[in-house]
C-alpha cells in the first residue's frame, strides 16, 4: 500500500545542502498546503533533519520565508533576463521580459505567495532588498529602453 503523503528524505544533509533541502521543503509545502499551514516543524520534517535545524539555520519562520522570497526573486530575475535576452530590438525586450514576468509567476506561484506578503517577510533584511531591487531593475529597464518610464 501506498501513502500519498511525501516521504521524509532518509539520507542526511552534509554542509552546504541544509539550506537547499529546508529551501525546498518550503516550496513543496507552499505549494501543497500553502502558507499559513507552513511551520519549521515540518520543513524539517520534509527535509528529513531534526527539528531545531530550521530554527538554527533562519532563525524563525519569517527568516525561512525571507529566505524563500530571496530565492524567488533571484529566480524571477534571471527567468526575466533569460527571455529579454532572446530578442534584439528593445520593443521586443521590453514584451519578452514582461512576458518572462508573467510566466515565472503561473509557473511558480508558490513563489508569488510569499514574495509579495510583506508582514510574513524581514522586509528590513539586506538581501531581500538586494535581491527584490534588482528582479524590479529587470522590468524598469526594459520599460526605459521603450520610453514607457521617465527619469532615471
């Protein structure tokens, strides 16, 4: 008999996975349950470590959910620049990078459900703001070579 519940990962993290497998554990139960249900308890669960290590590696859950937005906008980002970059004149830019906007977010809409809920987030944190400035500089600039934004 099979479960359809998510098997918890047997093997161990080693350095440098931890983030990765709780990062991932964070998307799958976004994705699956959504955010409010979403507890350190079962990232860890689901990443198949002890129950303290969210807690040692975010802090809380709003440094998880930080993190995860953090990842989202990377991603958003390069899906953006991955789609601008395949077209040459800046019309064709600009449509390509909204069009990668709006892919991103039906493709990845776990993604979307934290990224823009900003009393779940560490709005404050350094790298959110990096990270968050620099997807939107995305858009602007595609915006600004068609002369739809003006100023700099």
């Amino acid at each position: 008999m099979t479960s359809s519940k998510t098997p918890v990962r047997k093997q161990p993290y080693h350095h440098g996975a931890l983030r990765l497998a709780l990062l991932r554990a964070v998307k799958e139960l976004v994705a699956e349950q959504g955010i409010e249900r979403l507890s350190l308890r079962e990232c860890a669960r689901r990443a198949g470590v002890s129950w303290s290590a969210p807690g040692h590696h975010f802090g809380d859950k709003t440094g998880m959910l930080t993190a995860f937005a953090i990842e989202g906008f990377r991603e958003l980002k390069a899906h953006m620049e991955r789609r601008r970059n395949e077209h040459a004149t800046p019309p064709e830019r600009s449509a390509a990078t909204g069009a990668g906007y709006l892919e991103f977010a039906l493709k990845h809409p776990e993604y979307f459900r934290v990224m823009f809920r900003a009393e779940l987030l560490n709005e404050r944190d350094a790298e959110y703001q990096a990270a968050n400035a620099a997807a939107f500089s995305v858009l602007e600039d595609a915006l600004r070579q068609c002369d739809l934004v003006h100023g700099a």
